[in-house]
C-alpha cells in the first residue's frame, strides 16, 4: 500500500468565464463528499483571471477543493509586463503551480534553466510546483523517452534540497498524447513515472522518492484513469479537456470507487 495520497488536477488552460469557473468548481464541491476530498487531493488550475472567483467560491464554503495557478514568474515582482509572480499567487491563496507545461515549453520557449527557476519561485512563496516533463513523438519513436524525461526532470530539481524534493508534485506527460485522445498505455505510463522515482531515489535518497507523487497526463477520462492510477508509480493525473466536464472530473477523482 502506498503511503502517497493520490492527487488529481484539472488544467483548465485558457477555458472557462469567471461565471463557468464558479459553476464548476460548485458542481465538483457538490458532487465529492468530503472524504471523498481527503482521500484524493482535488486540484483546479485556472487562468489567472478566475483565481479570485474560485478563491471565493472555495473559501466562502470551506470546500476541500485546492487550486493554483498554470504558470508563474521567476522574479518577485518589478518591470516584467504581463508576468505574474508567486508572491501574487500566494496572496491569492493557491496551493499549487504548474511549471514547464509542454505548451509553455514550446509557444513560450521555455528551457530546463527557466522551468529550474520557476519551481525555486514556487517554493520560495509556499507553492507546490507542480513539474511537467514528457517527450515528443520523434523521442518516443527512438525509444529515448525515460533518458529525455529524468534530463528534463534532473534539471528542473537543479539545486533543490531533498526536503523541498519531497513536496513537489511531478506530471509525466508524453507530448503525443495531449489533447490528442492517444493515452499512453498503463505500461508507457508506468514506464516513464517508475524511472523518474528511481532517478529521484538515485539523487535524493529512497526516502524522497518514496513519497514525491508523479502524476500521468495525457488524454486522462473517466474511461482510462482505473487502469493508469492501478500502476504503482503513478500517484494521480493531470487532466486538461476532460476537466472541464465536471461529471468527468468526478469520476477521475473517484478513482478507487
Ligand atoms: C494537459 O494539458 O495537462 C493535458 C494532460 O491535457 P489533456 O488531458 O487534454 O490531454
């Protein structure tokens, strides 16, 4: 039995009015008992610009539900239009950040370097980072998968302390099966999760790759999660579309049921 508890995020990307975020994040509350919200973290990531709705919503009720944010500046504050810094995302109450997302990667030219700053930003402020690595599918068509992701991984964590290792949140999603409707198989899945905990053990110790909690992303939905969450390195998903379905986003978090 795995001492990890399982954590489901909802990527909302660029989706959903201030109007929708409320709808759903009330149809999730309503929907998940409150065990049901303790036994799997329940995450929502909206556009910055339904951080404060969602704030409201869930602090208002005392929802279990947790949120955070899509992406976050390395830099406190100062002269960076348009950026958003981690400082402001814990006034907003957010637990969590995502950093490297492959769509920041590739329309943002995000590097390792950039995405190793932005999660030491995130945890500078009380954020969990949550850090995305996954191969495009020229890499998986070479069979290079596990070596590109434990180097993409390997330097995000650059100069992270084994305690700070601990409490992030790693996403392995394969570049092919975002957005795409091709999931990888629960093999692929376990494949890549089960080498990034060995390559943490490797570097951080057993102790930290014991409890570190990777999730699979790519084309996650109520219809694939039973098989994915069955592999044992894999703690929980990071969902895109099928997050905004919240009779989808329920049954994901319902895993177990
Ligand atoms: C994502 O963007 O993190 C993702 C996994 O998207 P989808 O579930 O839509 O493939």
């Amino acid at each position: 039995a795995t001492p990890r508890t399982p954590i489901m995020a909802g990527n909302w990307k660029m989706h959903l009015d201030h109007r929708e975020a409320n709808l759903l994040v009330q149809k999730l509350a309503a929907s998940l008992t409150p065990k049901q919200l303790t036994d799997v973290e329940t995450v929502v990531l909206p556009p910055f610009t339904d951080l404060r709705t969602v704030q409201t919503a869930i602090d208002g009720d005392k929802l279990l539900i947790k949120y955070g944010a899509q992406d976050l500046s390395p830099h406190k504050n100062g002269a960076y239009t348009g950026d958003v810094s981690g400082v402001m995302l814990a006034k907003l109450g957010c637990s969590y950040v995502v950093v490297g997302h492959s769509e920041r990667r590739q329309h943002h030219h995000e590097d390792d370097a950039l995405v190793n700053a932005k999660a030491k930003a995130a945890l500078a402020n009380g954020l969990t980072p949550i850090v995305c690595v996954g191969e495009g599918p020229d890499v998986r068509e070479a069979g290079e998968q596990v070596a590109h992701c434990v180097a993409q991984l390997t330097g995000a964590l650059d100069g992270l302390k084994a305690e700070q290792v601990s409490k992030i949140v790693v996403a392995y999603e394969p570049i092919w099966a975002i957005g795409t409707g091709k999931t990888a198989t629960p093999e692929d899945a376990q494949e890549v999760c089960g080498a990034l905990r060995a390559a943490i053990s490797g570097k951080h110790g057993a102790e930290v790759a014991d409890v570190i909690r990777i999730q699979y992303g790519g084309s996650v939905k109520a219809g694939n999660i039973a098989a994915i969450m069955a592999q044992p390195d894999v703690d929980g998903a990071l969902v895109g579309g099928a997050s905004l379905v919240a009779e989808e986003f329920v049954s994901i978090v319902r895993f177990q049921e």
